[in-house]
C-alpha cells in the first residue's frame, strides 16, 4: 500500500526522483510485488494533484537569478559577462515554466504517466458503504488512523486494506503521514494499528515513511 501522500510528492518541489516509480513498476511486471489500491486513495491522488503543484510552480516561479550590482562593479569585465548570464538564466527559467505548466495542463508529466501504469496494475480495493460505515464508526470512536477533523479519507483507507488485502498475507505499508507512525518511534507504525492488524489478518505489516526505504 502506497500512501496518497507519497503519490502527491512527485508533483511537489522535494521528493524522491521519478526513477523510484520506474522502479515500482519493475517489480510489479515481474510479480514481486502487488499494489492495493483503495479508490478513496485514487480519488485523494486526482483531488490533491492541482493543488501539490500549484504550490511547487509558485516557488519555482518566484525563485529567478536576481542579482544586484552595486554600481562600482560596472567596471569590471565580469559585470557584462555576468549579466549576460542572468539574462540567459531568466530566460531557461520562464521557458521551463512555461514548457512545464504545458505538460501539467496536458496531463503530460513523466509522473502522470508512471502513476497512471501504477494505477491501471494495481489491485483496485473497493470502498463500498459497508467500508465506509466501518471508517465512520472508527472515526466517531477515535481510533487511529486519522486526525480529529471533519472527514475520515485514512479510515475509509485503513477499512479497505483490512477487508481487501488476503488474509496471511504480509503488506508492505508506505506512508509519510503521521496519523499511521508511532508517537514515540516515528519510523514505526503505530501500535494500536500494528496489533489490530497482526491479530485479525494473520500477517505482518511492515511499515516506511518513503518509498525509496522501501
């Protein structure tokens, strides 16, 4: 199970290189891993994917070279050479941004195309009402995983593997929020997960916060 989050940060300014999907993929096609897929967390992908990047391009397009000369530089041969770079600079920067915003309106990211395979490979788990009735009952109760807010989108995601992933079987579990990780051992999963986990599906669960750990 691969978190939303995790998905959400090759749209964002740091993240893991693309090559990490390309890996994912790798083992998928030669059926050394599977992916469960929860459709609430394909929907949180789609939701978020806009906003994550919107974010990271408002950054890039606020970050050009600027540089000031205090006007005693302008005899130096380096003032003009120097200049001439910056105006180069600038001129990459807002043909980046502008060849990048292109793609993302396109759909057309090297991301968007590698999650898109990861998606159509994985095994969609279904997140039906008897799904949701169960996250709703886990949120109003205050177990984990989730905040106190009002949707419960990890809930829906934590009933889903528990109702869709076979039982025996281990699950490789990736996540960066820390609604899923241990107060006292971030790098762990939380522990009420960990035993409701163990004891009803008679399987490990293995947990990482990046998915190049993983």
């Amino acid at each position: 199970f691969i978190d939303a989050n995790i998905f959400l940060t090759f749209y964002h300014l740091s993240g893991p290189d693309i090559e990490e999907l390309e890996k994912l993929l790798a083992l998928i096609d030669t059926n050394k891993v599977n992916i469960y897929l929860p459709a609430q967390l394909r929907m949180e992908v789609e939701r978020n994917r806009s906003a994550k990047i919107v974010d990271a391009m408002k950054e890039f397009k606020n970050s050009g070279v600027k540089i000031k000369f205090p006007v005693f530089c302008k005899q130096y041969p380096e003032y003009e050479k120097l200049k001439k770079l910056t105006r180069e600079v600038s001129e990459l920067h807002n043909a980046l941004y502008a060849k990048s915003m292109d793609d993302v309106s396109s759909f057309a990211l090297m991301a968007d195309g590698l999650i898109a395979k990861l998606f159509e490979k994985a095994k969609l788990v279904d997140t039906d009402s008897a799904v949701v009735k169960r996250a709703h009952e886990r949120f109003r109760s205050g177990n984990p995983p989730g905040k106190k807010k009002d949707t419960f989108g990890d809930e829906i995601n934590w009933e889903a593997l528990l109702a869709g992933v076979p039982d025996g079987q281990d699950l490789y579990f990736i996540s960066a929020d820390s609604d899923y990780s241990n107060s006292l051992d971030e790098n762990q999963l939380n522990d009420f997960l960990l035993r409701e986990w163990e004891g009803r599906k008679s399987s490990k669960i293995r947990y990482y916060r990046f998915l190049q750990d993983f």
